[in-house]
C-alpha cells in the first residue's frame, strides 16, 4: 500500500456491515471516498463491483473491489500490517474471533432483523428471547476484557462494533433494552462510542429510530 492508493467504499448509511468497515478503515487511518447507494435503486457501479451478491459494503482498493464486509475488514487488516493487526496473530485466538463474526452474522444478525420483522406478539417476544440468548453468548465470550480484541481493540470489536448504534436505538424505540439486561456489554458499547474511530463511523441512533418506525408502520407491524 502507498500514499497514492485509492480507497472507495459503496455504502449504506444504517449498514452495520458497512459501518464495521467504516470502523476498520478509520482504526487504520486510511483516508476514503464514501459513496451513499441510493436504495431501492442500485447504482451501476455497485452493480459491476458486486455482480453476485448486489450489496454493499463493496470497497475499491486501486479500482479492484473486494465485498462482503467480514472479508473487507481482512483485507483492510492484511494491506495495512504497518499499524497493529486487528485479527489476532496466534491461530487458534484467530479461529476462535471468526467464529465468532460467524456466529454475529448468522445469528444475532437474523435475529435482530426479527425483532423488526414480526407479524404477532408472540412472533416479537420469540425475536426478543433470542436476541437475548445471542447477547448473553457474546457478553459470555467477552468476559472481563475491556476489548474483545483484548487491551485493545480488535478484530471481533470491530465486526461486532457496526451493532453499537442498533443496541441503543433498541433502548431509544422503548420495546426492547437488550443493553441493560447485560452490563458488561453495555460498557464494551460505551467505551467503543467513545473512541473518535467508532462515534465518527457509526450511525446516530435517533436516525436508526426513525428507520425502525418507519420499517414497522409500512409493514403495518407496530404492535404498541
Ligand atoms: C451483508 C451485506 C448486506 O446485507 C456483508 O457485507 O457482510 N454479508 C454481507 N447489505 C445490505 C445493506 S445492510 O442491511 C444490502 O446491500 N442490501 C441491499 C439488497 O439486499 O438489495
């Protein structure tokens, strides 16, 4: 990597896959053009970036895209091996984080999106029950460590970094303060919201309110 490389990302602003690369990218300071898709309408150039999947987060590193957010956040990692490695370095403290991103992208992500996308009460309350099995297994895995990552933040804090805003707009909506029933959790989100890299990278919660509303009014799903 040089001074002279290109970095574009193609993101959505109330992504948490783009955001965990926002998150990676100013962790490494890497200077970037950040170009907002305009959903439902794709771009023509997200289009020809992410032939397969259509989705963003697709950054162009020197006009060669990379996509899939867990795989970009590698990649950031891998081409700026100047600063500290986010993943970790020992292979099995490496197996163990992507389990983990594993286990946040297949599970708790899902489950979130349940807890949005109900159709009775008891659909929302089974949502909500599993959230809480998913947060309870991830404050389990953080345990007394200021960091996933550790001292310092790492490549887990980072994957499941794009969820900070989303845990607080939960509490914001009034239905559901995941945060609360886990303080070990809640302080891991503070302290991520308080470093520069993550509050500039991460979504306003009262943003993300206003989507959720608006998700569950136009489905017509608003129980309350
Ligand atoms: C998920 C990306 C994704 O769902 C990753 O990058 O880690 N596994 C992928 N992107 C969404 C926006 S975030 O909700 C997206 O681009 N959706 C557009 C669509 O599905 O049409």
């Amino acid at each position: 990597m040089s001074g002279g490389d290109e970095w574009i990302l193609l993101d959505f602003w109330s992504s948490m896959f783009g955001s965990r690369v926002r998150i990676a990218l100013a962790e490494k300071g890497i200077v970037y053009e950040r170009r907002e898709e305009e959903f439902p309408k794709k771009s023509e150039v997200l289009l020809e970036m992410n032939p397969t999947y259509r989705k963003i987060p697709v950054l162009i590193h020197n006009g060669k895209p990379i996509c899939e957010s867990w795989n970009i956040v590698q990649y950031i990692d891998e081409v700026c091996c100047f600063t500290p490695f986010l993943l970790p370095t020992d292979p099995y403290d490496r197996a163990k984080a992507n389990f983990w991103a594993h286990f946040i992208d297949h599970k708790l992500h899902p489950v979130s999106m349940k807890t949005m996308r109900y159709e009775t009460k008891a659909q929302l309350e089974e949502a909500e029950k599993e959230m809480v099995e998913c947060v309870k297994l991830l404050q389990g895995e953080l345990g007394e460590k200021p960091y996933f990552g550790g001292e310092r933040v790492g490549y887990l804090d980072v994957i499941l970094g794009g969820f900070c805003s989303w845990f607080c707009a939960y509490k914001e909506l009034g239905s559901f303060s995941i945060l609360d029933e886990f303080p070990k959790l809640k302080a891991w989100t503070h302290r991520c919201m308080q470093r520069h890299t993550f509050s500039a990278s991460l979504p306003d919660p009262d943003k993300l309110c206003h989507l959720v509303r608006r998700i569950r009014n136009r489905n017509a799903l608003d129980l309350q």
